[in-house]
C-alpha cells in the first residue's frame, strides 16, 4: 500500500510525485498511525505464523484491529506519526479563505517569518524553502514566488582545478590484459532515452588492446558508465575483434532510436558493427580499407533514408555493403609512417546533400569528384574563415597547414614546413602535425586552427599568421589531435591537449599552461573528448592511455576522466560520437540528422571538435530543504525517521545523488553532524523529492530535540559541503522541531 498524502499531511504541491514517498517506505517504516505501546506477541515473520485474528507487525504477532491501516503488504517495521508541519501553503482567492495571522498573498495563504535583514538577491538565507519577499518584510513559502530571479552561477575566472573523477585500468572480470588504450574515446548514450528533455547518463566507448599482441589487431570494444567507470560490455568474442587503433563512431543507422558502432574490425582491412549492448550487427566484406589510424564518420549523405559510413573515400550502407569507393584521386590517407583516413561528411555548397571532404579532393553524395587539386591529401577540418557564409577547409598535411577554397579547391593561403620549423619548440623540426581543431582562440570572434606536432602545439590565426606555440613532446606518431572548450563561459577556448607524457590544458589566447597532469602514451592519432560524461551538467574531460612509452616518467594504462575540484565547468553536450566530430552531426541522442545543419552560420558553431556550451551557458540549480517531520514508533530500538523536501528552485537540473545532511542542532551554531542522505531522482526546476533519515541512538524521554536538514552538503558544518554550483548557496537549510522518543510502557 502506498503511503497516502493524508497520512502524512503534506499538500500534494510540496512533492515531485506520490511515488516519491516510496524513499521512506523502502525503509520499511509506515506513515501511518499505530501504537506503539502494544504488549509484543509471539515472534513472526508473515501473518501465517500468528494465530487466527492476529497479524505480523514489527516482526511480532499483534491483533489486526490494533494495526489496521498501519501496514503494507503482509507486515513490516512500522511506527506512530510524530510531528509534521502542513506542507506548502493553501491556496486563495481572497482574504476570507485564509486562517488568521495568514495573508492571502499571490494567490497563497502565507505567513511571513521576520526578517527584516533578508535579501532578495543571490544573497536570499531564508530557511524551509522559503524565499525573501520585501514586501512582506521577511521570508514567506517559495510557492508564493512570482517573479524568480535568473538562477545563475559564474565561474570565477582563472581558478581551474581539474580533478580525477574516476579511472578505468582494466577489467579483472574479462581480459584483463587488454587494459591499453590508443584510440579517441566516443561518448554516447547507449539506453536510447537521451535527448534535449530527458535526463539519461552516457557511456564511453573505446577499443582496447593487450601490449603483448600490440595494437595493429585483436582489439576488444568496451563500453563504461560515464558516472562510475563501471562496465557495460566488453566484445570478448573472438570473432568480433576490433582494431585496437581505430576511431569509433557511434550513431542510430536503423531508426530504433539505439545508436550502434562501427570501428575497424581486426587487421584494418574492414569495418565492423556493433548495436547498443555490444552484439555483433556485420562485418564488411571490403578487405582493402587500410584503416590504420583513422576512423569513420556518420552521416547522412543523399537526405535519404538510412544513414551512410565514411572512411576516407568509401561509402558504406547502413547495413555495412560497399555503396561506393573511389577508384582514382585521393583516398583520404596522410602520407605518414602509418595511414589515417578522417574525412568529413558535410554540406559544403548549401543543397542539403553533404560532400565528402578527404583534402585533395572533394566528392559528391554519390562519389563523383567534384574537384581534385595535387597538393596532396591529410587531415581535414571545415569551418568559415571568411565570413561569407561558405565555408573554407583547412588540410594539415606533410608538416604544413593550408586554407583551400570549398568551392574550387584553391589555396587561400599556406603556412609551410620552413616557417613553421622555424618556431623555437620545433627541433629539428615540427614533424607531420596532426588533425586540425578550430575554434576562437584568442576572443576575437574569428575562428583559429590548432595543430599538433612532434615537440610542438601551434595556434594559427584566421589569416595565417601563427599566433602562439608551445613545447611539447611527440616524438612517436607527431599526428595527435586536440580538443578546445570554453570551460568557464568567458567565449575564449582553452586547449585540451595529450602528448607522450603529460596532459596540458592552456589558455586559449597565448598558450599559459593552466593545468598539467602526468600521462603517457605512445601515440597514434588519438586525442581527450569533452562532454557530459555523467550527466551532471558540467563538462569533462576524457583521455586515453597506455604504458608503452618507456620512458615515460609516470605510466598509465586504460581511461581517465577528469572534472573540476570546485564543480565551476559550464555545462555541455552529453556526446561527442567520433573522432571528425562537430556539433551538428549528431543529436545529443546519437540521431543522425536526415539533413545536416551547416554549423558554420552559427557564430557560436563554426567550429571544429569543440563541444557546444548548454542553452542557459551559466543556468544553476538552487537546492533548499524543507522539514517535514518525523514518525517514532519504536524509536528505543529503532530510532526516529526524519522526512525532509529537497527542491530545486534554480534554472539548471541535477543529478541522482545530491547530499542531504541532518543535524542534531543548528549547524550553522556548532550542531553535531548525525548523517548524510541522499536524493534518489533527478531533479529537474522546480521538482522536489521528499528524503528520510533513520536517527538512531536518539535520547529517550528527554526534552524535545530540532533537527536541522541542509540540502547538497555532505556534512561540513558550519560552512556545507556541496557538490554543486548554486545561485544562492544559504537557503539550504530546513529544520523539524519538538523531535521527542518515548519508551515503551
């Protein structure tokens, strides 16, 4: 039986559903009323074991009259209902429905707590989910709002302060030799339930590899918990094997709202695709697609029908058979040491079919070459240079950088290997430079390129002027790749970057190293994503690593993910599906849109492997907690159960698993800590979610007692210990008082 809102005498306005009870009655502990000075019966676990007209309560046979109403399903841990306060306020029209010393105030009978000192600003410390209201001189229930604040929080600028979030180092369960990673990871979500309304926690996915074997075969697929590191799956089949080296990308082909992925199948000659729970979809039959490094895109080319895969210049259907493969011109391969096809399906000519960028060439939907130059082939990016509205492409390819026309292929302009190699970090030389990512650098509105070399990380400017460059250390493959974000809002990109031996974060706008952190890695093509892994609207970072760099001063192996100490990232899309990656070529769901929008004519997208910001760019939450009461039947040996409403009365959602600390005592007065709970729901604004605590140890036959409740704190006292960001940080407090535990007579 669910508990009732009469029982418990709380307006059903106060709660974010009926089910939300159900926290309190998974403790076993009724709502409603009994009493607790029954003579105990014989011992039971079921009414089975009484005799006839008793029940089983309280683990004790008692007659049914004297229980009736007090149980659920056969019996259980059940106690008298202590002190509740009303819930929120009643409703009126006017005056007359209110009771006396109530105002009838914004269509709710309310009753102001005085104080004269309260603020309405980010300031507000009223207790009990209650708001400042200036008009009524002091603090009045938050239903009675009708013009809330903008709930927002600003990052302090400068104070970054990443913090290892979780680590994946192997699983001990299934192969736990293949605990090396050398591939992008891919964020996505795998329950199919993600999009822009709903709350769902993504997944990453990665191919890892046994160092024994090494990366060139044998590779297994696995999939971990964005909020844990937990597995999901692992492809152990033999069968089904991936290459270890392979991009992923990760998308919904058939239509079912479930994305799959498609890497390099073992070897490289092939792709190979996987559905949502891991199990095999196909294999294709191709056996010459050289993979290498790279890794495919998804995309829907013709606006028809499925979506198609790309790899360099071969085009598979959605059911992995060959559409098309160019027989001449490039074939989207850098001419490296190692071969590593990233092309980019995109809309380059406005006509809602997408073209497919490799570099040297460009083709149609249907592989048909729509230009072809000889300034050889290499990694791509698409962005508006010009601000025309067409966008232009950049081609990082043999150690230079190059702008080309979308239109004909022409080169705007080229920043070639002497004036490059003439950067003091370059020595010798900058080597091959990797994938190019593009983003506003420096805040001057104008998109920039940041490429990747072998002792080197170079920003170059709109026009082609290099604009900063800073020493790293990349002497394996010298082709990595980077990630940029805004992390604090300020519209000036920070670098997210991985090289041999240590991950480096610098300041946009002239290359400060911000933050670095020992890693290492014998590089492929591989860079750290940035998204929403677990769902609490903020932003990580996720980086691969293996421990194949001997000299590396500090090795690691597996994954790690990384947030901020002080949860003051902004937040950001929860996918990030393959290594080409923009905004637009995906939905936040893992969709594959039917016709892809031309991210570039947004100012704030014309980017390139950069996250998007969410909607409200600083939108919080603001959690308060109200106290409700408490039940203290058997309390002697079972203790008091407090019952407690969290609401969220920001702008922002959050997460399962927000901290609600109980005091005996006001803790902003030296109260003694008691516990922490924790939210079990997501909360979205304005939702609450009623918690309860089980006080044990209470003082019996005493003097009545206050409990005070603190919402987002994991017991700091004085001074609350959050995980969150919020507008106003001093309204968390709730309180129960006349708390009192009788013996038994």
């Amino acid at each position: 039986m669910e508990p009732s809102l009469r029982d418990l005498s709380i307006r059903p306005s106060v709660l974010k559903s009926h089910a939300a009870l159900l926290a309190a009655a998974a403790l076993g502990l009724a709502i409603a009323a009994a009493g607790c000075s029954d003579s105990l019966g014989p011992p039971c676990d079921t009414d089975a074991d009484c005799p006839p007209g008793q029940v089983c309560f309280e683990r004790h046979c008692r007659p049914a009259d004297q229980v009736d109403g007090g149980r659920e399903d056969g019996g259980g841990d059940h106690g008298d209902v202590g002190s509740w306060d009303a819930g929120g306020p009643a409703p009126c029209e006017n005056q007359a429905d209110c009771a006396a010393g109530e105002r009838c105030f914004h269509g709710y009978c309310v009753t102001a707590e005085p104080d004269p000192d309260c603020s309405p600003t980010y300031e507000d410390d009223c207790t009990d989910d209650r708001y400042c209201e200036t008009e009524l001189g002091g603090c009045v229930s938050w239903e009675a709002r009708t013009d809330p604040p903008r709930c927002e929080f600003i990052p302090p600028e400068g104070e970054f302060t990443p913090v290892e979030e979780w680590v994946w180092e192997g699983d001990p369960t299934e192969m736990p030799e293949w605990n090396e990673v050398i591939m992008t990871p891919v964020v996505v979500d795998l329950t199919g339930t993600l999009d822009e309304e709903s709350f769902a926690i993504p997944a990453v996915l990665f191919n890892s590899f046994n160092a024994e074997i090494g990366y060139n075969e044998d590779g297994v697929l696995r999939a971990l918990a964005g909020d844990s590191g937990e597995p999901i799956f692992s492809v152990t089949d033999p069968a089904h094997r991936t290459h270890p080296v392979s991009g992923i990308a990760a998308g919904d082909l058939d239509g079912d709202r479930r994305v799959e992925i498609v890497t390099g199948a073992s070897g490289g000659g092939d792709l190979v695709c996987f559905d949502a729970q891991g199990g095999h979809r196909w294999t294709s039959q191709i056996g010459n697609l050289q993979i290498g490094w790279g890794g495919p895109a998804i995309a829907n080319l013709d606006a028809e029908g499925p979506p198609e895969i790309v790899l360099g210049a071969t085009v598979l259907n959605a059911d992995g058979t060959l559409r098309w493969q160019a027989s001449g011109g490039s074939r989207g391969e850098n001419p490296s040491s190692a071969r590593a096809p990233f092309s980019v399906p995109v809309d380059v000519d406005g006509d809602g079919k997408l073209e497919i960028v490799t570099g040297d060439t460009l083709y149609d939907c249907d592989g048909g070459v729509v230009w072809e130059r000889s300034w050889g082939d290499g990694f791509v990016a698409v962005a508006d240079f010009n601000g025309g509205g067409t966008p232009e492409i950049v081609v990082v390819a043999r150690g230079t950088v190059r702008l080309q026309s979308s239109v004909n292929g022409e080169i705007h302009w080229l920043v070639d290997e002497r004036t490059l190699n003439a950067r003091p970090e370059c020595d010798p030389n900058c080597g091959m430079l990797g994938p190019p990512t593009v983003a506003d650098f420096d805040g001057d509105g104008k998109p920039d390129i940041g490429v990747a070399g072998a002792g080197v990380y170079i920003v170059i400017g709109t026009y082609g002027s290099v604009l900063w460059s800073v020493e790293t250390r990349d002497g394996t493959s010298n082709i990595t790749g980077s990630a940029v974000f805004d992390f604090e809002g300020d519209r000036r990109a920070e670098v997210v970057y991985a090289d041999e031996v240590s991950l480096k974060v610098f300041r946009g706008r002239d290359g400060q190293v911000l933050y670095e952190q020992p890693h290492s890695s014998v590089t492929a093509c591989e860079y750290p994503v940035i998204a929403d892994v677990d769902g609490d609207f903020n932003a990580e970072i996720v980086i691969a690593q293996n421990d194949l760099m001997v000299d590396a001063p500090h090795k690691f192996h597996g994954l790690r993910v990384f947030g901020d100490a002080s949860d003051n990232w902004v937040d950001t899309r929860r996918i990030w599906n393959q290594h080409a990656y923009f905004v637009t070529n995906v939905g936040e769901g893992g969709s594959i849109p039917l016709v892809q929008s031309r991210n570039w004519v947004d100012p704030e997208l014309n980017n390139f492997r950069q996250n998007a910001q969410g909607g409200g760019l600083f939108d919080a939450p603001d959690l308060t907690a109200r106290g409700l009461g408490y039940t203290a039947g058997l309390c002697y040996a079972r203790g008091v159960v407090v019952f407690a409403a969290v609401a969220n009365r920001g702008d922002q959602p959050v997460p399962p698993g927000v901290p609600v600390a109980f005091y005996r005592g006001d803790p902003r007065e030296g109260g003694v800590l008691l516990g922490v709970v924790h939210t079990s729901g997501f909360l979205s604004p304005g939702e609450v979610e009623v918690v309860a605590f089980v006080w044990t140890g209470v003082p019996v036959d005493q003097p009545a007692e206050t409990v005070y409740v603190v919402a987002d704190d994991r017991g700091g006292g004085a001074t609350p210990d959050g995980i969150h960001s919020e507008c106003r940080e001093a309204n968390n407090v709730g309180h129960i008082e006349g708390i009192v535990c009788r013996s038994e007579t």
